[in-house]
C-alpha cells in the first residue's frame, strides 16, 4: 500500500486546525455574552479608553450595566461594577478567577512572572501566599518591626518640623519614611541611604518605584494586540527592560550581601524578609522550590507593594482635609481628647481613634490605589448571573466605581468621613462595597502593614501639624486630578505649608 503523502498530512492537519477554529467560533457565538459596545475589527473597544481608563470604563458601565464585556484588541474583558458583581468575582467564583493575565509587565520587570503579584495560579503562587501568611505578614513578624515604623514615623515628623512654615512637597516626605520602614523591614537596612556607599540614591531608587507602578498598570498596546507586539509602539518595552536591568543590579547586591552576612554566621537574631526568603530557598520540604530569581522577583514585590500604596494614599487624605477645614477641626478634636498634646499617636491608639479611621476608609473610598485592583484571568468557563465568561477573558472589578454607586453611598461624591461613623465595614475584603486591598484568595498580602503605615501616618501628621495651601492659593484651587498607572497617584503633587500645633519638646523626639 502507498504510504500517505504529506500533501493528504497537511490537509488533515489543515481540516483538524479549521474544525478547531470553527468549533471555538461557535462556542464564542453561542455564549451569552454580558452586554457591551460593539467592537471595530483589531482594536476591539481600545477606542473607547482614555488615559483614565478606570474613568473611561466608569463611563460605559452606567451605559451597559454592572456587568460589561469589552474587547481590548484580541482579548475580551468583563468588567464587574457593582456590589453584587465583585462578590461573584471575588468570593462565589474567586478560585475562577485566580489566574492573572500574563502582560508585559510581569514577563519583563518581575523575571517572567515569577513574583506573587503576575505569577500564574497554581502551586508557585500558593506556596508564596502560604509563605506571607506565616513568614513574612505574620501578626508576630510584623509586631517585631514596630520600632522601625516608630523610628522611621519620628524621623518624618521631625523632618517636617524642621521645614516648618516652608512650602513641603508631602508626596517626597511620605515616599522616603515609607521606603525606609520598607527597606529597613525587608532588606535589613536602608541600602539607599546617603550615608551608605551605596548602589542607588533615594532619588533614583524613588523614581524606579514610580517608574516600576507605572509601567505595571499601563495599556500596553502589545498586551491587546499581540501580533505588533515587537514594534513597541509607545515605548513601554523597552522602558520596562531598562527598568528591569536596573532592578536586578540593587537585587543582586542586596542578595550578595545577605547571603555572605549568613556565611559569616552573623546577626541571626535580627531577620530581615530577604534573610527569611533565602532560609526558604535553602529549605529541601518546601512544595516547589524558590530560585534565586524568585527570591529577587518576591523582594522587589515586597519593597514596590509596600512604598507607594501607602503614601499615594496619605497624599489625598490630606488633600481632601485641606478642602475641608471642618473635618480637619474634627479630626484634631478627636486627637487632643483621646492622645492629648504631650506625645505622638502609637500604633496601638489606633484602634481609640474611630474618626481618624473613617477619613482613612473614606481617602480609599474615593481615591483607591487599584481602581480596577490587579487584572485577573478566567480559568474556565463561568456562568454570572446568566452571562457566559469563557475561560482566557481578563476581569477587571471597578472598585472605583463600586466607591461612587450612589445606591450604596449617599452623596457619593463628597468627602464625608462621617459616613463611616458607627457603621461596621472594614476594608479587609468582607465588605465588598469597600474592596481597596482586594478580595478573595489574590488579596493584598500586605494590608494589615499598610494600614499600619497608612493610619499611624495620617494620625500624627494632623496630630503634629496644621496645614495650610501655599502663598495665596485657595482651596477652590487645589487640582484633584490622578494620573493610572497600577497606583493612582495625584496628577500634580500636594504642596503645603506645615506649623507645628504641639509643645515644642514633643518635636525633639
Ligand atoms: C496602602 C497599602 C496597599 C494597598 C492599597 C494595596 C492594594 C493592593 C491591591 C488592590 C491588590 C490586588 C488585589 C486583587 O487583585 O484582588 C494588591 C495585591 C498585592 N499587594 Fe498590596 N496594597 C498595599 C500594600 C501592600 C504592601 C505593604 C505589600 C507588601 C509589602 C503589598 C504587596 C502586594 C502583593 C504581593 C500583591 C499581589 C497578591 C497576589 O497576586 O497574590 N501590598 N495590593
């Protein structure tokens, strides 16, 4: 018998390519696909996205509803914006919905998906979640580094005292302590102080992190159109491979110093979050082993998560009080009465402060620092509320959105602290119409320290200070805009004149 010629291989092979194609076509035809506008050939709705997109999306979901499919490019997206569908998301699908796109961003400046943030569902991923719940966030571990949190608090306040009746940019105050909480807390030291002989200065290193958030969040055209991917054609490629060159420079030096400081058999006593990350690397039981390169993608995730979040946040809680002096008035009343004027807010006050705490959740009502969280990825096909989400489309939730549905908030476009005022939602991601850490099982690992770091902040910086717009600028005047990246930070940072309202002898702490 004649064998097979490979034009009767090419043509099966043709026909069984076809019958895929034509079998997934129809599949996407017969899905009952949540609503949305309809999109032009190639770009899909990438039209319809602005340089805001959270605020573009915002627009199209009051058209479409709180459930919304989009196309950006090849990629279909869902977008849940309410309540209900955060909490199909998040919590009913959650384990659905585990995965996270693979973009650019996480292929070029976390060493190819190998940090928590962009690495893929499955067993590297949950063996670092396990890894932040009991080694790195632990209730202990973090209750160890509290004198870092207090020294690094007391060094900004005496910093602002010392600037007092200049102008300040708080935005430059707020990076630097939380980038030395961070530092101190994860590399051991702060490797970027002027003192140090060292690798990057705190100028550098602050730019990297707003260059590092940025290019996370951003469109990239390649990640929605594949096939012109290689053309970069807004640049971002090669910013994150410039960037990520940089990264890997401080991350070797920092992993070369930790691991000859273990040879040498120092310091045991005080661990840093890199010593516990080599200790895991060396350790033979864990599920799937953690490379050197995973030890770097993790560092960095730890030092990005924990810089920015924090003090982009703080930044607009104090924005907004400048708009508002009553609150303001309200806030120092509560501080004199529950701390008094002769010592700073302790971490441990927090809990005394219930006024303090609501302008925080009110600051991330409005302002959350993911608008839109982190993207996810379907795993499998999903039924919601009807709708057909097929396994591959990106799920984006629009807490940002969610924070401004007036049938959840009254008003909801006003700074009103008071809203929170004896009421029991949390941003802990139980209550699903305040999600600024997320929710479900790709939370943020770090809330509980950025809360630390976000309320102890805020508290001190109204506790020690009055504040005041510069030169003759009114409150009218102050731009509230933001500018998207995976942070949100204000467009035009916040300039203020700071003078002390405490006794003289509580700033010399
Ligand atoms: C103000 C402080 C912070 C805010 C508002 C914030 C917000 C978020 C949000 C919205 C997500 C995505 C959640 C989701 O996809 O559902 C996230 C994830 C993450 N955050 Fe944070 N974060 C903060 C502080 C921190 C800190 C202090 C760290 C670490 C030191 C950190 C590390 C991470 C990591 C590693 C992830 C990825 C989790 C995963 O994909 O499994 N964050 N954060």
């Amino acid at each position: 018998m004649e064998s097979p010629s490979w034009a009767s291989y090419a043509a099966a092979w043709l026909a069984t390519l076809a019958l895929l194609l034509l079998s997934r076509h129809l599949r996407r035809r017969k899905a009952n696909l949540p609503p949305g506008p309809k999109p032009w050939p190639i770009i899909g709705n990438l039209n319809l996205i602005g340089s805001l997109p959270h605020r573009s999306i915002h627009e199209l979901s009051k058209k479409y509803g709180p459930i919304m499919h989009l196309r950006f490019g090849s990629f279909p997206v869902v977008v849940g914006s309410s309540v209900e569908m955060a909490k199909a998301f998040l919590k009913t699908h959650d384990v659905a919905f585990a995965n996270r796109p693979k973009i650019a961003a996480g292929k070029y400046t976390t060493y190819n998906y190998s940090d928590i943030t962009w690495s893929p569902y499955g067993p590297y991923w949950r063996q670092a979640r396990r890894m932040c719940l009991l080694e790195l966030f632990s209730a202990k571990r973090l209750e160890s580094y509290e004198y870092i949190r207090r020294e690094e608090m007391n060094a900004l306040l005496r910093g602002l005292y010392e600037s007092s009746a200049n102008v300040v940019t708080l935005k430059d105050h707020l990076s630097t302590v939380s980038l030395n909480v961070i530092s101190r807390m994860v590399l051991g030291k702060k490797y970027t102080d002027e003192s140090e002989v060292s690798i990057v200065s705190p100028e550098e290193f602050k730019k990297m992190l707003d260059e590092l958030f940025l290019l996370s969040g951003v469109l990239n055209i390649g990640d929605s159109i594949p096939w012109i991917d290689f053309l970069d054609l807004q640049g971002y490629i090669k910013r994150m491979k410039a960037l990520s060159k940089k990264f890997d420079r401080f991350l070797e030096h920092v992993l070369d110093e930790h691991i000859a400081k273990k040879k040498d058999g120092k310091d045991d006593a005080a661990k840093d979050m890199v010593d516990v990350l080599l200790d895991l690397a060396d350790d033979p039981t864990l599920d799937v082993k953690l490379e050197r390169h995973g030890v770097k993608a993790f560092t960095q995730d730890l030092i990005a998560g924990g810089t920015e979040s924090s003090a982009v946040t703080v930044e607009w809680a104090i924005s907004e009080l400048l708009r508002k002096p009553e609150i303001f008035k309200k806030a120092t009343e509560e501080l004199d009465t529950v701390i008094g004027r002769d010592r700073w807010v302790e971490e441990k006050d927090i809990v005394n402060l219930p006024f303090i705490n609501a302008i925080a959740k009110e600051t991330m009502r409005l302002h959350p620092v993911a608008p839109m969280l982190v993207p996810r990825l379907a795993r499998e096909d999903c039924n919601i509320e009807g709708y057909d989400i097929l396994k591959g489309t990106r799920v984006l939730v629009n807490v940002w959105t969610i924070g401004r549905d007036p049938k959840l908030w009254d008003n909801p476009d006003e700074f009103c602290p008071e809203r929170f005022i004896g009421k029991d939602i949390d941003v802990k991601g139980h209550d699903y119409e305040l999600l600024p850490f997320g929710a479900g099982r790709r939370m943020c690992p770090g809330y509980s320290l950025g809360l630390k770091v976000i309320q102890s902040s805020l508290a001190n910086l109204l506790h020690g200070f009055t504040w005041k717009l510069p030169g003759n600028m009114e409150k009218e005047d102050l731009d509230m805009d933001e500018i998207f990246g995976l942070s949100t930070p204000k467009k035009i940072p916040l300039d203020a004149v700071v003078e002390p309202r405490l006794p003289q002898h509580v700033y010399s702490v």
